[in-house]
C-alpha cells in the first residue's frame, strides 16, 4: 500500500504586504522568512518595506543616528538601536528606524527580552517617511501613542519637514522650535535639534548645536542624576 505523504502540512505560510496576523504568528512567519525584508506589524495588519533610496531615506536616516549618536555617548545606560525590532503590544511589532531608550534596570519603562528584543514602549523613536501620507503619521503613531513612547520625531523627506511629538496626558503634541530654530527634547535634557540644518544636511551645524545642549546645566544635572 502506498501513502501519500501531505508536504505542505508542517509549511509556514509566507509572510505577505496587508496579511491580518497576531503578534504570535507575525513573527512565525518572519522568522521563517527566506530573506531579510524588513517588515512589520502595525494594529494587527503586516507592512513589507520597498527597497529604500539613498537621498529620500538612507542619507536621512544615517544623519539622525549620527546627531542621536553624539548624544547617546554622553549619557550612561542609554541604549541606541537601528532598525531595531519593537514588541510594543499583541497587535504592534514595528522596526522603527531609530530608538532611544534606557531598559528597566536603568529606569527605563521598557525591558530587553531574553531573545534580545525590546518589549514595551522606547522613550523616543524617530522615522523617516516619505510624507505626511505615510503609514509613521497614521496608524503607527497611533500605537506609538496608545503605548506610551514619550516622544517621536517623523522626518517627512518629500515635505522636508520634521515633527517631534511629545506624549502629554494621552495625547501627541508637537515640539516647536525656541526663538533661535532649535527644538529641545522635553525627555532627554540637552538633546537639541537644529531643524532647519538638519532638513538642509547641514550636519557640523546640527553637531554644534547639539553641544550646546550637551553643555547645559539642565544636562549636567541629568547626567548627574
């Protein structure tokens, strides 16, 4: 007698742009993944990235790891992450461009799993969309928000404009520039942002300014904390 063995039975469907999954199965899926694409779950729904340019993302994205860098040094325990992935609750596993957290043994208000991912909301996470029609200003700042991250920066290349939000009972509210054009974390004392040098790729003005955050009483005192 012959059997007819059913190959498909143990396979893992693959993961596709709009799939409906859990958290569970989202990351079954991409596991199993036969390449690196970059995905993500946003309010249940799975988004798959398109291959990414150098001047509308790759160029902005290096520019905001290099000024979030420069400040990531100075501060003890603050932990920097690149396309890192996020487990920030059952229906929302994005890999945001840029994080910035302290973990809970440093008084942060999410944890590093025994898998290494980071589970809970980051203080801070910055995106670089392509316009204020992208997903990163709809649906995921959203479960950004109802998560709690604290603050999120969304660089709109096409607009060439920059919004920092700030959580404040509930609710995003945007960060406007000081009389001088420079915006101020309300988070992370003396992380300072020339916009305006930024948007124009200006990066030793965007530096500068950064130091002089970096030289403030506000963060020589948090730095002491």
């Amino acid at each position: 007698m012959t059997t007819f063995a059913n190959k498909n039975i143990n396979k893992i469907p693959l993961l596709e742009n709009g799939d409906r999954l859990t958290r569970h199965e989202f990351e079954r899926r991409y596991t199993a993944m036969p390449d690196n694409r970059k995905a993500e779950l946003i309010e249940g729904t799975v988004y798959m990235a398109s291959p990414l340019r150098i001047r509308s993302h790759g160029e902005p994205h290096g520019n905001l790891i290099l000024w979030l860098g420069n400040y990531k040094i100075t501060v003890p325990g603050l932990i920097l992450g690149d396309n890192s992935t996020v487990r920030l609750d059952l229906d929302n596993e994005p890999q945001p461009d840029v994080v910035l957290l302290f973990d809970e043994e440093n008084g942060g208000q999410a944890r590093i799993s025994e898998d290494d991912y980071i589970e809970g909301a980051p203080e801070l996470v910055a995106e670089v969309a392509a316009s204020s029609a992208s997903n990163d200003l709809h649906d995921k700042k959203n479960a950004y928000r109802r998560n709690g991250v604290l603050e999120y920066i969304v660089w709109q290349v096409f607009e060439n404009k920059i919004d920092w939000f700030y959580l404040q009972n509930g609710e995003y509210i945007s960060l406007e520039p000081d009389t001088e054009g420079i915006i101020k974390s309300n988070v992370f004392p003396g992380l300072w942002l020339a916009a305006s040098a930024l948007l124009a790729g200006e990066m030793n003005q965007v530096i500068q300014v950064l130091q002089q955050g970096l030289n403030s009483p506000e963060h020589k005192k948090f730095i002491n904390q």
